[in-house]
C-alpha cells in the first residue's frame, strides 16, 4: 500500500496557510492581529482610554473612555487607518469607527 502522503515539499508558511484557509481561521487572526496592531501603533496612552475595540467586515469600531480623544482622533481617522494597514501587512481596515 503506497502512502497518502504528497512526496513534494512544501514550505512550513504554506501548510500554516492551508490550514488557516481550510479551517477558517484567518478572520479570527486578523481580529487578533488588528486589536494589538492598534495597542502598539497608537501607544500606551490611547492604549489606556481604549475600552473596547471590534473588528468586523473590514470596519474597525473602538471605543473610548475619553470624548476629546475621540474627537482629536476623527481628525487623523485616514491616517490612523493607513498606519495600522501598513503595520499588518496587508489592506484590512477599510473604515474607523470611534464610539
């Protein structure tokens, strides 16, 4: 009886990939992935009046403690979008939300 198994390599990175994608895992990565990319990219101090933060569909809702964070925030809200992008890698956030 001859072995199932593939006689081709194949990469640790593209089995990880293959197992995300047929268990359906890579939604619940990037949500991981988006919550500490906005901890680290924003620093401690937004990081201490951030109460809770969702990521769904691409949209991005955190909510904050503070009113005038929140209002001084919506001014960068492109530029927030753009830097938590490019430190994921990849094009997942499509739209803040500050609540």
């Amino acid at each position: 009886m001859k072995n199932k198994r593939a006689n081709e390599e194949q990469s640790m990175k593209d089995l990880v990939e293959m197992f995300k994608n047929k268990h359906r895992l890579n939604p619940g990565l990037d949500k991981v992935d988006v919550e500490n990319a906005w901890m680290t990219q924003l620093g401690p101090a937004i990081k201490n009046y951030t109460d809770e933060i969702k990521f769904r569909n691409t949209v991005l809702t955190v909510h904050l403690s503070s009113s005038t964070l929140r209002e001084e925030l919506s001014y960068g809200r492109e530029r927030i979008i753009k830097t938590l992008n490019e430190s994921l890698g990849k094009e997942l956030i499509s739209k803040l939300i500050l609540r």
